[in-house]
C-alpha cells in the first residue's frame, strides 16, 4: 500500500465448548493479562537465569493437515521444548513429542512436528519448556488447541484471512482494546486463519501518542524495536515480538491455527529484489540484506512447514477433500519495479520457477477448492511513484504487459487444463472489495471468469478504493473505502471468512467489517473451471 506513514459442523459445535476458555488459559499461563506490559519484549535472555524458563509469548499451531501439524513457542531462555497432546483438556493418555533445544540462534523460538493425529478431531496441546542442564525443571504449562483437517468432506471447513498489521503508526491501543480483529475471528472458530502478509511493519515507527484531526489522541503501546525502522535481525524480530504483546492476538494463536505469507512492509515499502535504498532513515541501504534478516524473523516467528523453513515461502497447504490453498510469494522473485508495459517479462512478480510450480501443483490438485492466496490484488492498480507500478496491473486497459503476462499465462493454463474451482483471496490494499473478471469485458479474452475477494487492514491506516485495470476485464461488484486515508478509530477495519458446505460444496465469501458484520456475501458453486 502507497500511504502517507504517520451452517457449523458437530466438530466446530463441540469444539467451542472447550475452546473458549483455553484461549484465556494460555494467556493466563504466558503470564499475561490485560495488554502485556512492552518491557516483557525488551528483557534480552540471559544464557542461564535462575528458576524456571517462561513461554511469555503464548503458543501458535500451525501447517496442520488430516494428521500432522506443528506448534510454535518461544523460550526466555535455553530450553528444550516439550509437547503433549490429547484428546481432552484433562490432558489423560497423553502422547509427548520432543521438540528442539530453543536457543540464541533462532531467538530462543521453535517448532515441534506432531504426527498421527486423528483426522478431523479436536487435539488440545500443551508446550512445557525444561531447562536443558536440569530437565526436571520445567516451565509451567502454555495450552492450546487446534482441529486436524477433515479427511470426510461433509465436515465442511471455514477459515478467516486478513492482513495488514501496526502498520502507519496505529499499534496495540489500550484505550481501544488492542487487536480487537483478531478476538472477533475467534469468535467465528476457524479452523485456520490465512495471515495474507504485512505481517509486520518493520517500515513504520511507532510513537507513544498521536494527535489526530479531530482533536483525539491515539495511544500506542511501544518497545525499544519500534521505536525505528528495523535495520538488524534483533529488530525484525522485535516487531514480531511487539504483534505478541497483545492479549487478542494470544488468545487467537492458542486457538487458531494461522498460516501466513509475506509482503512489502515484513521488510520495507514497495521493495524489491536489488534495490538501493535512497531514504535518510536507513543506514542499510541494500533491500536485499533487509530482506534477508527479515525473512528469517519471520520464518521463525510463525509456525511454518520444513520446506519454508529453508527459506521459501510459497507453498500449497492441503487441507482434506474439500480444499488446497496454494500460498504465493509476489516479493521475493519479481523483477524490479518499472512502468510495467515491457513486451516480454519471464521473471514477472513470481519468477518462472514459482509461475511453473503453482501451474503444476494447480493440474494436481483434486480438491474441491483451489484457493491462490496472493499478497497482491490483480486488477487493481497500485502505483510506486509517478511513473513505476508496484503489483500486476500497469495502468493500460489493452493487452497484458510486464507482469501482467505471467497472469495472462496462468489463467490461460486454468482454462485449456480445465482446473475447477479457482478463487482467488488477496489483501494489501487497506480496504476489501470483490472483482469479477470476465474475458466478454477483458482485453485478453483467453480465461474463464473468475472471482478475486480482498480484505484487510486487521489494524492499520486505511486507503481509497484502488482504480480498476482492464486488461483482465474486472468488474468491482462490490467495493468498501474511505474516501481519503485514514486511521483505525475511524473504522474500515476488514477481514474475510470463507466456508465450505460439506454437504453441496458450495463455497461462500463473507466480507466482514470490524464491529459492523457482514458488508458483502457470494457464493460460489464448485466443480465449474469458471464463473
């Protein structure tokens, strides 16, 4: 975003009867209540401290599938990390999973594989970190849950997406709550979140007030890491730290699993691969050293799968019968951003290697539904200065240019393989809307239709309805902004639910705004290449 900086199923049923309080049991065990106090993320571990280690920052589950997942912690300290699990919260004929030592060199955070999980059930976990000299002492128990992917398709399935994150100068507010998103969403009891990127805001300080407009002022909850724009590993983490002072937000991750992408401001604005930074604020002017320290905050702060863990990021999430999510990168392969119209562009927003997997994995897929989850919108235009463009569209209603060929290339595959069942969920732009492209109105015609729904910001600055490129031939069936940029107390704060019937396999979008409900609903019907 170019902005100025300043029908449940009886799984879901029976789960909300234990879950509701197993949220506030993991805050309550990471020793939290209320908003946690920021010098909680400040204390830098001491290699041996007396008593026993701490999981401050609660528990996430992640990458879950019919009988596999993981689960996330973060130690004070070196610790060996422990999981137990069971079928109930009494913990009874629980089965112990030894996880790895957590220690400086990934800021004392780890991930635990479980496996042999039953499909479709309830599983409640709880992380015991022991000390690594003295294995008996161990910390007190942080609890979670999280339901396994249905392996039967009536079970149905229902996730919740977002994106955009303290960004803009707007963090954890006391006054107002906090991340008040994401205690909402658990309300929905997802059975995963989709993080759509800007899961971070490494670009954008934070200050202890801000005087707004009208004469209020917003407060911020701030620590020593935003307090400047994050140049050092110790910095990319500390705004991962920052997002877990929020009781919301711990609450959410012991409940919900999320599953999450990246995008600019994880590193910096409108970066890409190669660029030199020009902006006083930096004494790291190479994007691509930020963009590195930043990937490996994030691939240690979220509970991502082995093959992320070595650095890539895109990757398809299956998740039973019904479903494929297929996560894209749009940072880290693209080309430089430009004017975008070039005749011949092979690297594009993905790169070729990232266009040739997801054309492959796309003609693999049986599921249902085939959710591409991309950082940035298609059709919609997003400027990066007076000239260049900062996603896919360029501005020109005629045939596909610049990135906008790889696109035309996909859909293209989609069409002539006959893929079915393609929705397309985004965020980025700092209000939602719903496209429907259409080759009868496009300029590139060789597509089926298609629907793209995008959402967000979750916290943040919020932004004017982008203008539509017609290239794809979009039309903004629904659309809802601000007519200028603004902050968090003047509302549009969105997120997404999706829910698949398990019955007819109908799949419905529900646009959700913070505090205001439902603002937009489609439903799609499955087995169709296009509609």
């Amino acid at each position: 975003m170019n902005e100025p900086i300043s029908g449940a199923s009886s799984r879901r049923v029976a789960r909300r009867r234990a879950v509701i309080g197993g949220g506030a049991a993991a805050v309550a065990a990471a020793g939290l209540t209320g908003l946690a106090l920021p010098a909680m993320a400040n204390r830098a571990p001491a290699q041996k401290r007396s008593g026993r280690p701490e999981a401050r920052w609660g528990v996430q589950a992640g990458s879950v599938t019919c009988t596999s997942g993981l689960v996330w912690a973060r130690s004070d300290r070196p610790a060996r990390m422990i999981v137990e699990t069971a079928a109930t919260e009494s913990f009874r004929n629980a089965r112990r999973f030894q996880g790895p030592l957590l220690a400086p060199g990934t800021d004392y955070t780890g991930t635990t594989a479980l496996a042999g999980l039953p499909p479709g059930q309830q599983v409640h976990y709880r992380v015991l970190l022991a000390d690594p000299d003295d294995p008996g002492l161990t910390s007190e128990p942080a609890t979670g849950t999280f339901r396994t992917a249905p392996e039967r398709r009536r079970d149905g399935v229902r996730f919740t997406w977002s994106a955009d994150l303290a960004g803009q100068g707007w963090g954890i507010n006391p006054d107002i709550g906090g991340f008040r998103a994401f205690e909402e969403m658990r309300g929905l009891d997802p059975d995963f979140f989709l993080f759509s990127g800007d899961t971070i805001y490494a670009d954008n300080p934070l200050t202890e007030t801000v005087q707004l407009p009208d004469g209020r002022v917003w407060r911020n909850v701030i620590t020593e890491e935003k307090a400047k724009v994050a140049e050092t590993l110790a910095e990319f983490r500390g705004n991962f730290r920052y997002n877990l002072l929020d009781e919301n937000l711990l609450r959410f991750n012991a409940q919900v699993p999320t599953v999450a992408q990246w995008d600019d401001h994880d590193v910096v604005n409108n970066w890409y691969p190669g660029e030199i930074l020009d902006d006083e604020r930096y004494t790291e002017k190479s994007v691509d050293v930020l963009a590195a320290r930043a990937r490996q905050a994030f691939l240690e702060y979220f509970p991502i799968s082995p093959s992320s863990r070595q650095g890539r990021i895109y990757r398809a999430m299956r998740y039973g019968p019904l479903l494929d999510v297929f996560l894209l990168d749009m940072r880290t392969y693209r080309n430089a951003n430009s004017p975008n119209r070039q005749p011949e562009d092979t690297q594009g927003i993905l790169g070729r290697e990232q266009l040739e997997w997801l054309k492959a994995e796309l003609s693999r897929s049986r599921a249902v539904w085939k959710v591409i989850a991309a950082d940035m919108p298609l059709g919609l235009v997003i400027a990066d200065g007076e000239t260049d463009f900062e996603a896919i569209a360029n501005a020109d209603p005629g045939a596909p240019l610049g990135r906008e060929l790889q696109i035309a290339e996909l859909l293209r595959h989609i069409k002539h393989r006959r893929i079915t069942g393609t929705v397309w969920l985004t965020a980025d732009v700092h209000h939602t809307s719903a496209q429907h492209y259409q080759p009868a109105q496009a300029a590139f015609t060789d597509f089926e239709p298609f629907w793209e729904f995008v959402t967000g910001p979750l916290n943040a600055g919020t932004g004017p309805a982008s203008e539509l490129d017609a290239t794809f031939g979009p039309e903004r069936v629904f659309v809802k902004a601000p007519e200028k940029f603004g902050n968090p107390l003047g509302g549009y704060q969105f997120y997404g639910e999706v829910e698949i019937d398990g019955d007819g396999g109908e799949l419905t979008v529900r646009l959700r705004e913070l505090g205001g409900g439902v603002v937009f609903t489609k439903t799609l019907h499955p087995g169709l290449v296009g509609q």
